[in-house]
C-alpha cells in the first residue's frame, strides 16, 4: 500500500480524551470493538493511533495488533518515542509475523519522536530521523511519520532518502500542501489540531450559553447529515 498526497490522504487524531478501559491482565484499550464500529460506517481504510503499541513485549503488540486487523483495520500507526529504535524495530517484526500468519495485511506506518522529543542535536536530526528509518524498513515498516519537523530542505532530504512514504504532521510555518507533495511528502496529519480547535469552540459555545443564554453563530451540521454520517455502511 502507498500514499498519495490527496484530499483522502490528509488524516486527523479523533482519539477520545479519557482513560481507557484495559483488557483483563493487559495494558491495551480495548479498542476493537469501537475500531469495528468505526470500520463499518467508512467507505475508506481505517488505521488506528496505538501509540507504543501499549506493552514492552513485542508479542503482546502483536496480538494487540491481530485483533484489530480481525475487525478490519487496514493500518496501525506505532512509535519510538524515547525508546531505543530496537525496540520499535522488534515490535515492528512481531506484528509482520503475527499478521503473516493470520494470511491478512496491515500497514505499519512507524513513528520516530527525533524531532517531536528533540532525541538528537539540530543539524544531526535529518541523519538520526534516515538511521531509524533504515531499521524500520528493514523490520517491516510500510510508511514513516515524523511529527515536529517543518524546514522544506530537511522534509525534502528525508524524503528522499528514507525509502518509506514520508508522513509529516501540520505545524504552524509547515509548507502548503503543494509545496509537501513537491517535496516528497505522502501523507500529512492534522494531529491533535482539529480536535482542539472542537474543544475550543465548544467551550465558547458553552460560556456564552451560561452567560447569555445564546449561542454564536457558526457553522452547524443537522439531525439529518449527522445521522448520515453514523449509517453509511449499514
């Protein structure tokens, strides 16, 4: 599976802001039944944020990973965070071998936090982002996400050196969409951003409800179109 830098390839976080409920002697959310029930209301492949996949053990991300793939997940994303890139790498296996076996697929798109954490000096950052990129594609990897990094030469240098589709997130001074795709980029996330920009206008809608008893005006969608939206796919 590949990227194009198209409208359907512009992806946002819609995780919901509390504590999950765990599965029975795991650390992961159970996620698979609310991943079957999106799953089933869109017309395009579902990948779902896991984070670090929620355990140490590689084997147990893996399984975290085949139950989601058994509801129809067509794509994880998974990253490193301040972990040492092995780890990643072997969780990155595990899930290839799980999945493999089942006789499904799944996209692995893998995060690296070198920008996002600041795991390496400025001027070296480019360099320490294509070594785990090199890991990961050799473990398994089908795409790279790396939050945080905005400079136009560095995008275009990691993009084409990588050897994986490039997935950057929105940032403020990030280039426009065009400009990504003439670069190299394949996918762009909008990360947390839509969802706080519902949060806030939320909350101004609630303040001014409680102080006036009105609503500002805005953009709103009707019974009828969120109804359409939560029934597609039957």
């Amino acid at each position: 599976m590949t990227f194009d830098l198209t409208p359907k390839h512009v992806a946002g976080d819609g995780r919901s802001y509390v504590r999950p409920a765990l599965y029975a002697g795991s650390t992961a959310p159970i996620s698979t039944v609310a991943a079957a029930n999106i799953a089933r209301v869109l017309s395009v492949p579902l990948t779902i944020d896991l984070e670090d996949g929620y355990a140490a053990d590689a084997r147990v991300v893996a399984g975290h990973v085949a139950r989601l793939v058994q509801v129809g997940i067509a794509g994880i994303n998974i990253e490193d965070g301040a972990d040492e890139p092995a780890v990643l790498a072997a969780k990155v296996e595990a899930i290839r071998a799980a999945v493999s076996t089942s006789g499904a697929d799944v996209f692995v798109n893998v995060r690296t936090d070198v920008y996002l954490r600041g795991l390496a000096p400025e001027g070296v950052r480019v360099s320490e982002v294509l070594a785990r990129a090199k890991l990961y594609r050799d473990a398994g990897a089908d795409g790279l996400f790396v939050p945080g990094i905005w400079q136009p030469e560095e995008i275009g240098e990691v993009a084409a050196a990588a050897g994986l589709p490039l997935n950057v997130m929105y940032l403020p001074g990030l280039p426009a969409l065009a400009e990504l795709g003439a670069l190299g980029v394949r996918r762009l996330s909008a990360g947390t951003a839509i969802a706080q920009g519902i949060w806030g206008a939320a909350r101004v809608a609630a303040e001014a409800f409680l102080d006036s008893g009105t609503l500002p005006a805005g953009p709103a969608m009707d019974y009828g179109e969120i109804q359409q939206l939560l029934s597609q796919g039957g």
